[in-house]
C-alpha cells in the first residue's frame, strides 16, 4: 500500500454520519517504506485528504508507514503499539482515538 492508496481507503471507509458536528485535522508523518506527511479534514460530515502539511492539525500521528497499517487493519494492539512506542501522537490523543470510529472497518 501507498500513502495515496492509504487515502484512498480513508474516503472509502468514512461513516459521514458519525462525524455530524465533529471538527477535526488528523495528520499523518510517515517514514520506513513510505515516506511523507498527509492529513484528512474533517468538518460537520465531510471528509478531505490531501498529501502534504496541515497548518494547524488537531492531532499527528508520527509512525512507520507498515506499523500504521498493521495498527489499521487490526493485526497489532492501537493501545499496546503506542505504549512501546511504536507510534507517537502529538496533540489531541483524545480525538485521534474517537476518530477510530468516523472510518470503520474490516477485521482481517
């Protein structure tokens, strides 16, 4: 997978409806076998990603790229991976965590 297909899943999996009156910008910085920095905004329902900085984002994730996605498709502990601290978050840890919700997904 590739931060731009990354993305892609962001959009295909977003649930409008539980982002009503939700105000958001969860930043992405990866490194390892993807390198780069991308974000998704979230205002009242909608969803926008882009690649590239966001100014003033609510939270950032800071991980390698295949963590990311283990973290993502359920094959390794979101709690347990941040306390060995194979992720960071700077900002509203609060938000990244009920962002969880906002793109459901599979179990795989």
């Amino acid at each position: 997978m590739t931060i731009e297909e990354y993305l892609r899943a962001m959009e295909t999996n977003f649930s409008p409806e539980r982002t009503y009156g939700k105000s958001a910008v969860i930043q992405y910085q990866f490194t390892g076998s993807q390198t780069g920095t991308c974000h998704a905004i979230i205002e009242n329902g909608t969803l926008h990603t882009a690649q590239g900085p966001h100014p003033a984002p609510t939270a950032t994730v800071i991980s390698d790229f295949d963590v990311w996605m283990r973290v993502m498709a359920y094959r390794q502990d979101p709690l347990l991976a941040y306390q060995e601290g194979c992720y960071q978050v700077v900002g509203d840890l609060e938000t990244l965590m009920e962002s969880d919700s906002w793109f459901p997904r599979r179990v795989q």
